[in-house]
C-alpha cells in the first residue's frame, strides 16, 4: 500500500525507516518515516503520500518545521498531529494543514 520495496528514499512513494503508523476514521494513513525525518500521509488507495511534518527532502533538524527521526505518532479526529521527535527530545504538535509545528513537551536538550 505505501512505499517500494527495496526502494528507500525521499520521493512521494518511498520511505526511510518507517516507524509508526496510525489510520485515522477516513483511512488515511500517516507513516512516521524515520530515516527521512518526516511523517508522510497517504491518502485511501494513493500510492504517492504528501508530507506533513518535517521536510519532504528528508534534511533533519531541530527548528519547529523539522524533525530528526521522528519515532511516534498520534492523530486527532481533526487531523491535528503529535509527533514524538525522538532525537530533538520533545513533541512536537501540528495543526492540520500547518507548515510548522510547535513543541508540545520536552525542551529539545
């Protein structure tokens, strides 16, 4: 259903590592891709995902619009999303459709 096999990378339809996965109400689903530092979203029967956290070239980092291998993931039923940045120390909160997120625990140290 998502990614390729023995295809690792930073396109629409490869991941890195995926983590964690949840499937929201309407079957989307949202993969915690680790080794490309962002949370892609797949949307029922696409194959192509967008990305809704971090940056969809897969550079890591630790200002509010990146994360560094990101490992969980929870979604509200208004698609908000926590993410747990497992290498920044800290949850990050992103608001359905935001560009960035904010720190919602932990201090990143």
């Amino acid at each position: 259903m998502a990614g390729i096999t023995n295809s690792l990378g930073t396109s629409p339809s490869q991941l890195n590592t995926p983590w964690d996965l949840v499937v929201d109400w309407s079957y989307t689903l949202y993969v915690t891709d680790r080794g490309a530092h962002r949370v892609q979203k797949f949307l029922r029967g696409q194959k192509n995902a967008s990305t809704i956290a971090g940056q969809a070239n897969g550079i890591a980092g630790s200002t509010p619009n990146t994360l560094y291998e990101p490992t969980g993931i929870f979604v509200h039923d208004n698609g908000d999303i926590y993410v747990a940045d497992r290498n920044n120390y800290r949850v990050q909160y992103w608001s359905n459709g935001s560009s960035t997120g904010e720190t919602f625990a932990g201090n990143g140290e």
